[in-house]
C-alpha cells in the first residue's frame, strides 16, 4: 500500500475542506484536472477559484487504494458551482496521485460509478 497517495488524497480533502487554499494548490498537480456533476477543468487557476468559490468540504467516510487510484467516499456539503444553494450528499472522488500531488479529481455521484470508472472495489477498501 502506498502510505503517500493515500495520506495525499485524504490531507488535499482536508485542506479543500478547512479553507487552506495554499495547501490545496501545492498539494495538486500543475495540470491538475477536476471534473463532475457540473462540468470540469483543468489547471491549478481552475482549481483555486472553483475551491474559493463554493466553499465545499469534504469528510471521507471509506477510502479504498490501489496503487496511486484513491476513491473516497465522502460527504460533500456546500456548493458544486458559486452562487447554486448549498447542500449535503455523498459523493465518490476518484483521485489519481502522482509523486505526492493530485494530478486529478473526479468526483461521481455515488461508490458504484467511482468502482465503474477506476477498477477498484470493495475489496480495495483500506482499514484503519
């Protein structure tokens, strides 16, 4: 198991989540690529002003890894898009790690479609 992508995508939900725009952006790629519900985008400006602007947080409730793929199933609370009423949800964020950044963040709308996309499963799960 590789300590580093999984301690890299739980300290850059940590970091989305408290505010600390600083540490997100050094934690993430140059070419960092986020993607959703409402869209995508790429680059660390793309990043910063998404992360400025809605004010999400993220508390990961089940990790799962392999190799440097880390899903997390999280509670979401906040906004996807500036200026859209805040709300709560779980969500599944796929993240691909490279060296100790993220260098991207796909963020599904539930664990079966996350498992769809990246190959991992249930038995990827890491315990505590």
């Amino acid at each position: 198991m590789s300590t580093t992508a999984y301690a890299t995508a739980l300290a850059w939900q940590e970091a989305l989540t408290s505010g600390d725009i600083d540490t997100l952006l050094e934690l993430s790629s140059d070419g960092i690529e986020i993607a959703g519900d409402h869209g995508g985008g790429q680059g660390l400006a793309v990043l910063n002003k998404w992360a400025s602007e809605s004010h999400t947080t993220m508390t990961p409730e089940r990790v799962f890894m392999r190799g440097d793929l880390v899903v997390s199933e999280s509670v979401a609370s906040g906004s996807a898009t500036p200026g859209e009423a805040p709300d709560s949800r779980t969500i599944a964020a796929a993240f691909q790690i490279t060296g100790d950044q993220v260098g991207s963040v796909f963020v599904h709308p539930d664990l079966a479609s996350a498992f769809a996309a990246t190959g991992l499963g249930d038995g990827d799960l890491v315990e505590d």
